[in-house]
C-alpha cells in the first residue's frame, strides 16, 4: 500500500451490545497499522464525524464499513440503507449483524411484550403515566419524532445486501485481522461468503471424542465434567458440533459447552436445525417416550439452547404470537 | 381458527424404499387420496434434515409429512430411529415457536401399505384443514415498518443543518 492514497474506512453499530466496538480494539497496537492504511470517516464511539458527513459523502466512496448490530428500529436501518449506499464493501461484522444474536433472541417474544417490561414491569421502574416512546410526538414547538421500535429483528442481509460476514460474539482479534489483511491485499473470498474457517468448533476442541450415546441431558450447573472427554458425551448440550471454528475452542477448553456464538459451519443456513439434527443422533434411546422423556427433561428450552445468536437468521426468523398492540 | 375453503398445502418427504414405493402403489390400485399434498422423494427418512421441515414451513407449507419404513425395517439400517428422534425434538421446538405441533406428522409405512398410507395422509390433511392455514411468513411483516419513515428521517437531519448553518 506504500505510496498509494489511504483507503476510507468507516464503522457502525445498530442493535449491538457495545462489544464488538471493543473487540475492534482488541487487535492492540495493529489498530495503529489499520489507522496508516485507512482514514477512519466515520465511527460514532470514537470519530468525531456525523451521520450528515455521510448523508454528504459521495455514493461508494467509503472503501469498507463495518456494521455491527441487528437492524430493530427504523433510525438503524435508515444507517444501514445509508452506510450500503456510501460503502462499496460492506461487512456484516460479528454475530449480531450476521444472525441476530442476542437482540435477535427476543424475536421469541414481541414489541408489546418487551415494552411491558421495559417500561412498566422492571422492579426499578417507576411509571406511574404509563409513558411509552411514541414515534411523534407533539410539543409547542413542533413535532418530536422517535425511531419506530419493530416486532421482528432482522439480520444486516434481511435488511440491505450484505458483502462479507464475520462471526463471533464478538469475533476474535486475530479472525478480524485476517479479515483486514484479507481486504487490504484485496485476498478476499466471493462475495457472499463468511469470512473464516469452514470446520466446527470440535475440530479445534482438545477433548477426547467417542461415540455419543446420551441417556440424559444435564444443565451447565448440574454436573461437573470431566476434564478430557467431550461435554456432549458427559450429557451436556455443547454446541460445538454444528458451530464454525475460528475461536479454538475456548469454551469446551475450559469446561464449559460451546454455545454457538460463531454461528452455524460453512453450508448450513439454520444453526438450530443443524443442533436438533446433531443431537438426535446422540439420543441412546429409541423409544418414542423414552425419547420424549430425555428431551423434554434435560432441554428446558429449545430455542434458547439450540438458537441462542441464529434466530433471527433462522428459516422462521420468530415466534409466533397473537399481536396485541396498543 | 379454521376457514372455509381454506385447502391446506401439505408438503410430504417420503422414503424412496418404503413410503415412496407405497404411494405408487396406491396410485396403481387406484386408491384415492387428497390431491393437497407434494410429495417430495428422498433416499431414506433420515435424510430428512429438520432444516427441511422448517424451510417448508417458512415458505408456506400448513403442514408437514415424513413417512420411512417401520422401525427396524430402514434399509440404512437404523436412520429411521434418527427420524424418530428428530420428530420428537423438532415438535418440541415447534411448540414453543407457536406453531401446533400437530402440523408435522411421522408415518411409517411400507412398500406393501399403499392404502394405509392413503388413509394416513387423507387423515393429515383433514386434521391440518381443521387447525387451518398457518401463513407463516407473515409473521415477521413487520406492521411497524414504514417505507417512507426513511425519507422523513433523511428530511429531518436536512432540517436540522439547516437551523444550525
Ligand atoms: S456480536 Fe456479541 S459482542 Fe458483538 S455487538 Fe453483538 S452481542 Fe455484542
Ligand atoms: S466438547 Fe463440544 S466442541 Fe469439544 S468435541 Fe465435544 S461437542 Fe465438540
Ligand atoms: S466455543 Fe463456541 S461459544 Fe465459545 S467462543 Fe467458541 S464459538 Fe463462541
Ligand atoms: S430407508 Fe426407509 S426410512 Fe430409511
């Protein structure tokens, strides 16, 4: 890149935890090589620069954006639709932008209900009016406008056209320098794809695998596995086996089951289904009560367990139920 | 919750050695059943990736049929126990996604059962057509999304730079 004018980077963040801001950071002094190769034009945590700097910004003139975060409100998808109009690349950086994530999970439940808690049945608050955000609202002085809160999170790519996905909650420091080299030596895979490994995450996992015969599922906190063997073996519900690789295993290495957060390998679109078909075959039983008996005790909670960062990315995207708007 | 005239849209995955072979049979003996139903063939019930049933359900299916031979009969010796097992998680999960787990239905059946199998999947589809259609895409059309919200909004931020220049 020597010589060459800088690239522009910019980076951006919907419904997120913050976390992936950070794990930005975590690449340690190689944000300053990133900072040699790039003029960072937009990134509310830490550049001074406005949403009016990009509103003004030629179509396609950002080299790549990062974009974390699901797409919940009308503000954050307007940034979405804004940031792929301005960006050439745009990459749907860590799981919440890639499959929903957490925020995605409350696509088990809806507006109305999350509004019951947030704003009305949280021992801390007090809301006595019974106030809730409206999306205009009208003063002396004019009208106030609010973003609209949608029933569904969608995904970055159920929102605008996605170039390149990075999973992880967040992605790990070295995966999103590989992902920087990749694009700065424009070694990039075809558009579309995952940036990553392929494999799962018991391909990196040092414990030792047998056959999986499973009588009874046990919850993180019931039993205390031992040190070598597989967790899904010793009964606990380790996502590894339908989870990409990329992290090394950290979980399972230090005893506790892998939950999913790189989301499904390579060729899978429905991670949970993956973990349903998985877990299935490690089922000891083939007596249809039996078989009953042994999920429905040891799985208290299917969509938490098996679509714990996919399920907003998953075939039906959302629970079911009756709309009750006020 | 049922509709008049509503026909249900059944999609049914069926084992190429049992079920498959049954359907064509009740074809050839002329044995009638409910037209509602597309039957897709594969190699053995186990094969039926719950992604499948999902997907079928996302895109429109009311309900969903998977037929394989009689347990210990699987000509890849024990898939089916899979499918069985498979059948138990997946409906798990339906119900807590508020789809009724009723909608997905397991048969066995063999080569030799044409008629059963008619009957099996006549039954399906009256008992799917009481449960009634389940739109499922619909789910996630969001009635808070509005088109011409982004418009107001990138006519807002103008406004607003307006005031300050
Ligand atoms: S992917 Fe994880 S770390 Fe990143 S914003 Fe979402 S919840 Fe936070
Ligand atoms: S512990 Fe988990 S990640 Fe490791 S081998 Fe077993 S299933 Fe795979
Ligand atoms: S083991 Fe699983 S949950 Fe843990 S960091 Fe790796 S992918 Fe994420
Ligand atoms: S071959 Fe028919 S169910 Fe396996």
């Amino acid at each position: 890149m020597n010589g060459e004018p800088k690239g522009k980077l910019a980076l951006y963040w919907a419904a997120s935890c913050g976390g992936c801001e950070i794990a930005v950071l975590a690449i340690n002094e190689r944000i300053l090589d990133v900072d040699a190769l790039f003029d960072i034009v937009f990134w509310p945590v830490a550049v001074d620069a406005k949403v009016h700097d990009v509103e003004k910004m030629a179509d396609g003139s950002i080299d790549v954006c990062l974009f974390n975060g699901g797409i919940r409100t009308s503000e954050q998808e307007y940034m979405a639709r804004l940031l792929r109009k301005k960006s050439k690349v745009l990459v749907a950086f860590g799981s919440c932008a890639h499959e929903g994530c957490i925020p995605g999970l409350a696509n088990s439940t809806s507006r109305r209900r999350i509004f019951e808690t947030v704003y009305h049945e949280t021992p801390s608050t007090e809301n006595t009016d019974h106030v809730e955000p409206q999306p205009s609202t009208a003063v002396p002085e004019g009208t106030l406008h609010l973003p609209v809160f949608y029933d569904t999170l969608r995904t970055l790519d159920q929102t605008v056209k996605v170039d390149y996905y990075l999973p992880g909650c967040p992605p790990e420091a070295d995966r999103i320098w590989d992902a920087i080299t990749a694009i700065v030596e424009n070694n990039l895979p075809p558009p579309g794809s995952v940036i990553g490994a392929e494999t799962t995450v018991c391909q990196e996992c040092p414990r030792k695998r047998n056959e999986k015969k499973v009588k009874k599922f046990y919850r993180t906190w019931e039993i205390i596995p031992d040190e070598e063997t597989c967790l899904l073996e010793q009964g606990l519900l380790c996502c590894g086996i339908a989870t990409r690789a990329g992290c090394g295993a950290r979980c399972p290495q230090v005893g506790s089951p892998c939950i999913g957060c790189y989301g499904p390998n390579e060729g899978i679109h429905d991670h949970g289904a993956r973990m349903m078909a998985a877990l299935a075959s490690t089922i000891d039983s083939n007596d249809p009560e039996e078989i009953d008996r042994i999920i429905r005790d040891g799985i208290p909670d299917p969509v938490g367990s098996f679509y714990r960062f996919g399920l907003a990315a998953s075939h039906l995207r959302r629970k079911k139920e009756a709309m009750i708007e006020t | 919750m049922s509709e008049n005239g509503f026909k249900p849209r059944i999609v049914a995955f069926l084992c190429n050695w049992c079920s498959y072979t049954a359907s064509d049979l009740a074809g050839t003996s002329r044995v009638k059943y409910s037209p509602r139903v597309r039957m897709i063939r594969v190699m053995c019930s186990g094969r039926v990736d719950p992604s499948f049933v999902l997907k079928a359900f996302a895109l429109g299916a009311d309900g969903v049929l998977i037929a394989g031979c009689h347990p210990g009969d699987c000509h890849y010796i024990e898939q089916n126990y899979k499918t069985m097992r498979r059948h138990a998680m997946l409906r798990y999960f339906l119900e807590q996604m508020g789809i009724q787990p009723e909608r997905l239905r397991l048969v066995w059946a063999s080569a030799a059962e044409g008629q059963y199998l008619a009957e099996s999947i006549d039954q399906f589809v009256a008992d799917v057509q009481k449960l009634g259609p389940l739109r499922w895409s619909g789910v996630w059309e969001d009635p808070w999304r509005r088109e011409d919200a982004f418009d107001e909004i990138a006519a807002e931020h103008a406004e607003a730079m307006e005031v300050q220049a």
